[in-house]
C-alpha cells in the first residue's frame, strides 16, 4: 500500500503531521525488533531486558515507542537551503548500547527539483561524514517535487517525504530513532514491496522479499560470492522503491560508509517496512523522485559521478585466468584462441606473472620474456591488463618500491604508538603489519594520503617502462588481509613461528554492534576486522585524519582514483581502464567492476543478472562476471551457457582460478563454435556500436545501459519481478538459458512488437510469456519493435573490426515506425564533443533517413552497407535512395519472415534518405 493525501497544515517552512501512537501503530511497534549483537537467535525475555530500549510484548524483544526511546521535536530555524529542527534525546536513560547522542539537528536541504537531502547529526561536537566528493548544485531549484514534514514542537520525532504531484509519502519514518555514539538505527514505512537495489551482498531475486524478514550486511569485504545473505566487495547503500502501478519510482542514498545493515520485514498490518542500522557516522540521506527508475539512475549517477567512457577496445572479450604459470601457458591460450576463431581484444595476467607475488615485478624464470609476450600480443592487436595488489612487503632493504614508500611515510599506521605490536619489525615503524600472497609480511598503502597517490602515480610509471601493458586490474582492495586474529594464515610459510596481524580488543576493533557481518561468510575470528587489517588504523587526505573504522569501505574507491590518475599520465590523451574489485559511489567514475570470486554454478550464473543490475543502479554500468565460474570446474553445457550469457555482459571476460582446468572458450570444441557465434553477435549484431553509443551517453548524461525490465516497462507489473532476463538500452532484451539440460525456455515480453534478433521473424506481441525454443547453441535475442540499432561486420578484434562496414536493423511497431541513434568517435582518445559522432534515425511512413548532429568527419571511410527491416509488409516496387533508384538485386524480401534486406554503399558522415514503395504505397 502507499500512503495518500495526508493532512497537511504548513506552519513556517515544513508540512506537518499529527502523531497519536494508534493501538495499530502500537502492533506495528512489535514487529520493529531489537538488534541482539549475537544474533536474533539468542532473543529471550532476559536477554531482552539488558537493553532499556527493548521491550518485551507476548514473546517478541522489540523496540520501545518513540514517545519514550526516540527524540523530542525542538525548535526550528529556517536555512538559506532549507531548516533545521533541534532534536532532544526523550529519555536518557534508554538505551541500547550507552553513548547516546542526547542532542540531535534534523536538517533539510533542498537541492535539484527532484533531490532533496536530509541530514541528522550531533548538534554538540562533529562527527565523522564521508569525505569523497559529491556534485550538487550551487543553489537550489525554486520548484520541489517534494515535501518534507516533521511533528510539532514536543513530539516524538519523526518525519515523512511526500511526492506533491500524486500525495504519496515516499518515505515515513517510525518508531524511535536510535542515534548512539556507535550505533545508529532508523526505521521507515515502504509505500509498496517493490524495492530494489542496497548492496554489495549475496541476492538471490533482484527485488527484495519482506517475508519471511531478510537482514543483510554492507561493508567492504574479502569474501567469495556465496548464496546465503553476506558482505561482498563493495558498499553500496542505495535503494529503489516503485510506488504505483504508475511507475513512479523513488530511491534513497544514505551517504555513510560506516559498517551497517538492513532488514526487511512487514507490519502486522502487513506494510513493508525497511530498519538501516550504522555504527557510525551520521544519517546522511539523499531522497530521489524520478518519477521513473531510469531517470532515477540518471540523477543519482549525475551526483555520484557519471561512469567513466571506456575506450572501444574494452567492450571487446578478455580471456584471463590465474594459472597460465608462464608466458607459454598465455601462448597456448591465445593459440587456441585464434585457431577456433574466436574473437578476443584483452589478455589478463594474475599474480602468477609477479616475482614472489610482489608487485611490479615479473618472475624471470617462468615469466622472464613477458616484455616479448605483451609486444607479441600487440602485434596480435591485443590488449594487455596486469593485476596488482594494494599490500606491499616489508623488505624495505631489497624491494625498491616499499622502500620508496616508507621514504614518502605512505602506508597506513596504528593510531596510537601503543598499539604497535611488541615483536613487530623495527623498521616497519608503526605501520600496521600484515599478511597476504607474498612470502613475507606486508604493509598497506594509505590512498587518501596524497604522498601516496603521488608515489603510487610513480610506481606505475616506473612500472609501465618495464612492461608495456595497456590497464590495470586491482584486486584485494577492500582491503584485504589473511588470518588477522587467528593463529596464522592460511598460507602462512609452514617453516616460520606461528603469526598474525592481531587487533587491540577496544572500541574500534570490537565495537558493541558489530552487524551481522561477524556471522556470515568465511568469518573465522567474528570480528569486524575478520580477513582486513584493523578498525584501529589511521589514514589521512592531508587535511583531516581518519580511523580506518570510518573510511575502511573507502580503501578499493581511493586506490581506484590513485590508479585511474596515474595511467591517465602514462596514456597522455587516452582513457584509461581500472578494474576494480572494491567500489563505494562514486566509484563508476573511474572504474570498470567484475562480481568477484564466483563459483561455476548454475545459481550464481543466475545471481550475476541480478548483480550485474544492481550495480547498473548504483552507477557502475561496465560491469560482468567471471564467465564460466571462478572457482570449481564447470561441465562443457555450462561453459557454453555461460558464455553465451558473457557475450552480453557489459565487462566480458572468461577468468578461473589456480588448480583448475582450462575453461577459455577454446577449451572445448563445442564451447568454441558457440562462443565464436555470440561473440560475433557481440561484436556485430548491433552490440558493440550500440554500447559504445549507450557509454557516450552514460558518460554524458548517466544513463544506464544494460536495465532490467522494469527501467524500460515501468507500467508493467510483471516485469518487476523478471531477473532472468534484461535489456540493453531500451532496444535489446538478452533471455539466456540458466538450467541445466533445458532446451527451452520462457521468456516474458512486455507490451511491445518483438522480434528474433537474428532472424527478424515476428516472436510476440506483448504482453504474453512464451516458451521458446533454445538448444545448447542458441541464446534468445530479441528486438522491440520501435527500435533502429546500428551494427558492424564482425572480426577477430575491434581494431579491425572499427574498419568495417556498418549497417541498420530497423525492427518496425505496430504503426511501422522505428527510430535510434548512432554515436561513433576515436575509440580511445578523450572524450570531446567536438570530434563526437552523433545521429539520429527515424524511420516512418515507408521512409528510412538519418539526421547528422555533428562530428562527420570522425567517420570518414565508414559506410552503411546494408540495413534490414523486420516486420516488412511486402516485396518493394522501388526503392530510392537520396533519390536514386537501386537495381531489385540489391534489395531482397523474405516473405515468411517479413524481413527486407537492402544492400547499398552510403557513406557514413552524409545523411541518408531510402524511400520504398510498394504497391499499396499512395
């Protein structure tokens, strides 16, 4: 349900609301639990009474009501941007974990029409707020889509966000706000169950389930995709919710990078309610109103950062794999590769090519003419990424570039000299010491410092005049660290005396809530510190100094800017490629993201839609996983499944992990020619020039480019609930087969024209949900009448393939009509208007043209060469085009399938108008 035409009275800047705590409300309170730092399987009517704040009603530990836990409303005082209302604890004595911050200021700030910001902070002294930049504007719209109203002075506090055009609350706060020293929880009604988005962490169904009720951690983490709810790589506390059947969306962005939860549950009038909990920080929450999913993507990606613009040769396939174990192990692949005609642009190389696991180092025995094998690649046309690793070992003495970065003072230390291990090595100062691949104890470089941005831009010089690679991957940066707080690592050298990074027992290392965090996944310690380094460190931007307790889920981000800088100095006028397996908004600016650590499983086949959508949201659209599984070894049928999905991702690349079999798409010979035929459909049927079009625009505008369903349909019920399916842009929906042995599948077509991608034959009027025939070597494509894609002939690489003749597939609605639009620059140099390639296509009323925007000499020596029309009534009379008649041999008419196939040779940088006539033609 939502909630619609309140009462709303204005008294001086805010809409206000009653508040009588109903016998309703007062059932609600009960389903709003108590947080046990154990875990809810430990709730008991004792357990419950530790806590003031608790309440114990028939058998259930909940949160005490508002007018008793919460905070009173104070005064009010009206901003230039907005007001502020002062906040006093109601009772001091409730609690759940002491520290209580008795004296708050609720602030709203107004920013664009659609995005407004609310902040609850510490009216007394500052706390920590997440220092990466946002884009906002100067000064703020004078017209809100929006109001925001709290309770009268003497209230309890809450308050509700309202979307003016249609009286729905989007957004209504209940129940008491906890805001402690190191705990913070708030909780709100859901205005439907249609939420979406909130990660890095295990989902199973993109939209997200209230009952039974679901808790799930956020907080930057060295742990394997898995299927049970746990913290991954990244943070990302961003969430959609659809309001109506409408398709009026909204999302929320709380900016806090604190270690935190939420859950989702139902009242027990059966409302969906949402509880996020940090455990420090403040409550820094940006309300976005859409009104649809797409343009929400655009106005919180236009705040975060737009994505960065790959260069052409990215969106291309990569092969990698940790254990190739030498140069000739690369060879063999790539041999297989070209002999199976398989198309590839990027070979990676893992950490088997350093030198005892050291960055910029190569290993002279098994890797001594890498140098060789990157210009053999190059002559192949190839690119080369190189993986490094943010720990650096503490052989100070005879390892150049940790020595370099004690000299800068550039990696992180305890926060207090008193922490400093007793048996740590002297002459790592007091730097935090821990252990990960190499073969002896490492520190970690602080990113936010900039001594240590400048000394890692030199690195990576110094490191590109050894090997000429063309991209980075970092890995390992949330960051990571081995057995901190066991015994050992696991890798730990079986010779050495038994050791490892050991956390001080305070605050900060053991905090009174640690989140759920501490109970799922590979957590072997449960401490929030499992497999990182210490909440303890201290980390500078030069300016202010920060506990790595706040910033910890900021480490992959700052290391992603470090890096993204320095190759913007080694490739002078080029854009450069950082793939990154940490990210925080904002992130998507600078990096490219893969999944993570997956298994070859068929449910995590399925998850990588799911999170490949979600990271769509969160302003990452050059995303994809490990095709064919990280770890495990998958069967010929799932390989080849895999890869037909791959094909489609926006990052695509085949990577497995050491101590497994080859799985490179060359691998298995049935594997090949189905990976030789999607890929070709990547690299030519409209893919490739229709992703760089739709990155032009992402990077332009924020646009997102692969979508869900619902992004395109937002009307459409149906397809809320479709994440086994997706679009590219809003032309393209990719239904990949993800059971074993099926040779069928169901697909769901929204209210559209839709028709076979590769053959053009008419598939469904929508909506309806058809079983479609796949064997192993078909993926289901389809194209939604309406739409113009462009398209290239395909080659083994996108260095060639650029120099080859484009063509059109114009797939008609129901009124024979169709448009799109075609974006083409150097493929690689910076991104400028000027030079930028842009045209519009409309088609209608039987006639075909293309209007130029400008860049026509970017294109020169390009052609259209052919164009198909699908949903064609009949065989032409004539056809003219810029008013030439052509032959009839250069046109053909397949009846059965009404598909048109015209052959020409029109340059791409003049406009083009094709005129067909027919017999029914006036």
């Amino acid at each position: 349900m939502c909630f619609k035409g309140r009462l709303k009275v204005v008294v001086v800047v805010m809409v206000v609301v009653t508040s009588t705590l109903t016998s309703a409300q007062q059932d609600n309170l009960q389903a709003i639990e108590c947080p046990f730092p154990e875990g809810q399987e430990v709730s008991s009517e004792e357990e419950c009474h530790k806590y003031t704040a608790c309440q114990w009603t028939e058998g259930r530990c909940h949160m005490t009501d508002d007018r008793h836990g919460g905070y009173l409303v104070g005064i009010t005082e009206e901003t230039p941007r907005g007001y502020r209302v002062n906040l006093e604890k109601a009772n001091d004595k409730v609690t759940m974990f002491g520290g209580d911050v008795t004296q708050l200021v609720f602030e709203v700030i107004y920013h664009e029409s659609y995005h407004l910001q609310v902040k609850i902070y510490d009216l007394a002294q500052a706390r920590y707020e997440v220092p990466t930049p946002l884009y906002l504007p100067e000064s703020p719209d004078e017209e809100h889509l929006y109001d925001v109203g709290v309770q009268p002075e003497g209230e309890p506090f809450n308050f509700n966000v309202t979307r003016k055009s249609t009286g729905t609350t989007v957004f209504r706060s209940m129940g008491p706000l906890t805001f402690e020293d190191q705990f913070i929880q708030l909780h709100t009604w859901l205005c439907s169950t249609y939420l979406y988005g909130l990660g890095e962490n295990t989902h199973l169904s993109f939209r997200h389930k209230f009952n039974p009720r679901s808790t799930f951690p956020i907080f930057a983490r060295d742990q394997p995709v898995g299927t049970t709810p746990m913290n991954e790589y990244g943070h990302h506390p961003y969430y959609m919710v659809m309001e109506d059947d409408d398709g009026n969306s909204h999302s929320v962005f709380l900016y806090n990078s604190n270690a935190m939860e939420y859950s989702t549950y139902q009242l027990e009038d059966n409302t969906p309610a949402l509880t996020l909990r940090t455990i420090g920080g403040i409550i820094d929450l940006h309300f976005f109103l859409g009104p649809f999913p797409e343009d929400l993507t655009i106005q919180y990606t236009n705040m975060v950062g737009t994505p960065a613009f790959p260069p052409y040769w990215s969106l291309g396939f990569q092969l990698s794999r940790w254990g190739y174990n030498s140069t000739q192990g690369v060879r063999e692949a790539r041999e297989r590769m070209k002999i199976m005609g398989i198309p590839q642009d990027v070979q990676t190389c893992d950490i088997d090519y350093m030198y005892r696991h050291r960055d910029f180092t190569y290993d002279p025995d098994n890797w001594g003419d890498l140098p060789e094998l990157i210009q053999e690649l190059h002559n192949d046309k190839l690119k080369v990424t190189l993986i490094l690793d943010p720990a650096l070992v503490i052989d100070f003495d005879n390892y150049p570039p940790s020595s370099r970065g004690k000299d800068s003072d550039v990696f992180i230390k305890w926060s207090d000299i008193n922490l400093v291990p007793d048996d740590q090595d002297p002459a790592a100062d007091n730097y935090m010491v821990g252990y990960v691949w190499p073969d002896n104890k490492t520190v970690f470089p602080d990113f936010l410092k900039p001594e240590t941005q400048t000394w890692w831009n030199n690195e990576i010089k110094l490191f590109h005049d050894m090997l000429d690679f063309d991209a980075i991957w970092i890995d390992m940066n949330e960051p990571a660290n081995f057995g901190t707080n066991l015994e050992k690592p696991w890798n730990w050298p079986p010779d050495e005396p038994a050791w490892s990074l050991k956390c001080p027992d305070n605050k900060w290392d053991n905090p009174p809530y640690p989140t759920m965090m501490i109970r799922v996944g590979d957590n072997q310690s449960k401490k929030i510190s499992d497999h990182t380094i210490c909440m303890s460190g201290n980390q500078t931007d030069g300016d202010k100094v920060y506990l790595h307790y706040n910033v910890h889920s900021l480490y992959g981000w700052s290391e992603t800017v470090a890096t993204y800088n320095a190759l913007k100095e080694v490739f002078p006028d080029k854009r450069p490629v950082v793939l990154s397996r940490s990210t925080f908004p904002g992130s998507g600016q600078f990096a490219v993201h893969w999944l993570g650590d997956n298994s070859a499983e068929w449910s995590q086949m399925r998850m990588s839609i799911i999170g490949m959508l979600e990271f769509t949201m969160f302003g990452l659209p050059m995303v994809g996983a490990d095709i064919c599984g990280y770890f495990n070894e998958p069967d010929m049928e799932m390989c080849a499944r895999w890869m037909e999905l791959g094909s489609f991702y926006p990052f695509s690349r085949n990577h497995n992990a050491q101590d497994t079999g080859a799985q490179d798409p060359a691998a298995w010979p049935e594997v090949a020619e189905i990976s030789r035929y999607t890929l070709n459909i990547r690299y030519c049927t409209s893919l490739l020039p229709q992703f760089s079009s739709h990155k032009g625009v992402a990077h332009m505008h924020g646009h997102s480019v692969v979508r869900p369903l619902l992004s395109v349909f937002p009307e459409d019920l149906a397809g809320r609930d479709v994440d086994d399916q997706f679009m590219w842009g809003d032309g393209l929906m990719v239904a990949p087969v993800l059971t074993q042995g099926a040779t069928e599948r169901e697909v769901y077509f929204p209210q559209a024209l839709w028709y076979n991608l590769v053959t053009g034959e008419k598939t469904a009027s929508g909506p309806a949900t058809i079983t479609v025939e796949a064997p192993l070597e078909v993926i289901p494509l389809y194209i939604k009448g309406g739409r113009i894609l462009p398209n290239q002939v395909p080659a083994l690489n996108t260095v060639d393939s650029r120099q080859n003749p484009l063509g059109l597939t114009v797939a008609l609605d129901g009124n024979k009509t169709a448009s799109g639009d075609l974006f083409w620059d150097s493929g690689d140099g910076e991104h400028h208007m000027s030079t930028m390639y842009m045209s519009k296509m409309a088609y209608y009323q039987d006639e075909l043209t293309t209007r130029i925007m400008h860049g026509e000499d970017t294109v020169a020596g390009l052609y259209i060469d052919n164009i198909d029309i699908y949903g064609f009534p009949q065989d032409p009379r004539d056809i003219n085009v810029n008013n030439v008649t052509i032959p009839t041999e250069d046109w053909n008419f397949v009846a059965d399938r009404q598909v048109l196939s015209i052959t020409l040779h029109a340059p791409l940088g003049e406009s083009l108008n094709i005129k067909i006539l027919y017999d029914e033609s006036p």
